[in-house]
C-alpha cells in the first residue's frame, strides 16, 4: 500500500507519543489489530472512506469496536475522525508499523525464489544481506517461479536480482542495441 505524506507525519506522531507515554508496544499491537480487522472486513474499511457517515458516527463505531485499546490508541483515533483523516487510518497504521520495527532495528527483506530454497543457500544469501545492513532481519519468503532461477532480494526501495530471468532480459537487450 502506498503510503502518503500525512499518513506518513501522522504515525510518526504516534510512534513518539507512545514512546514517550511508554506503551509502544500495546499501540502496536494495536494497530496491527486495527490492520488485520480492516483487511478481512469489507463494510469498515467502507465506512472509513465513506463520505456520507459523520465523524462523529466513525468516532462511535471506533468506541464499539475497539473499546479494548490503549488510550492513547483511542485518542488517536479520536483526533483522526475529528480532523477528517480516517479515510487513510490503514495507510497509517502500515506507516505505523514499518516506523516502529525501523525503531526497533528490524529490516523486513522479502526473498523472491523460483523453488523453496534449502536452509544452506538461504543462510548464506542472508549472511550476505545481514552483513551489509544495520539491525535484526525480518524474512518473508515468496515462490515465483517466472524468475526460471536464482533469487531476488527486497529491501525497502533497493532490490538485489540475481534472477535467471533478468539475466535473459539483459542478454536479450545487449543482444538486440
């Protein structure tokens, strides 16, 4: 999901609230609550973008649903429906996430694989990676078969191809200029 700026300064905001009120890791959990439950149920992630249902009718449904939260969770749910925001509320909490595991030093790297790779050729792509970055590596592990071979590595905004199908393209392309 892309994510924009004020979603952006909005879970920033609420990364340093709950550092400083000590309870980073109840918003967190939180706010993956409120992600997963968004995600799974079509009518409330409707009700957010709805330009017919009130704040205020957002703000009520939010105390119904979410009653169990942290307080500073629900006050931050609060100034978002007073301010017109909650339609980017998921796109926050996406930012939300990623800020707090930057926070915690955890790097997500997704690893893209035409098979299941062994344990041996997984750790040493890893020590590779882990050897050039900062912190603790989150892995996610994705089977495509279109890359014919090898892998890709995905950081954030860089990414390593060592796949056989883009060493084809780049032949293909020094072959046909």
């Amino acid at each position: 999901m892309k994510q924009t700026k004020a979603a952006i300064r909005y879970a920033t905001s609420l990364l340093e609230l709950s550092l400083e009120k000590g309870n980073l890791d109840q918003v967190a959990a939180d706010m993956k609550y409120f992600s997963d439950t968004v995600a799974e149920n079509r009518d409330l992630a409707l009700m957010l973008t709805s330009p017919i249902i009130d704040g205020g009718k957002k703000a009520e449904v939010f105390k119904m649903i979410f009653g169990q939260f942290e307080a500073v969770t629900m006050s931050f749910f609060e100034l978002i429906t007073k301010n017109g925001r909650e339609a980017i509320l998921p796109e926050i909490a996406a930012a939300f996430e990623a800020k707090v595991k930057e926070h915690k030093g955890i790097v997500p790297v997704e690893l893209v694989s035409a098979i299941a790779l062994d344990e041996a050729t997984k750790t040493k792509i890893l020590a590779k990676v882990d050897a050039s970055v900062k912190g603790k590596l989150e892995v996610t592990e994705t089977i495509d078969p279109t890359i014919i071979g090898g892998f890709i590595i995905k950081m954030g905004d860089k990414q390593i191809d060592a796949s056989v199908s883009n060493q084809l393209n780049n032949l293909k392309q020094r072959l046909t200029h």
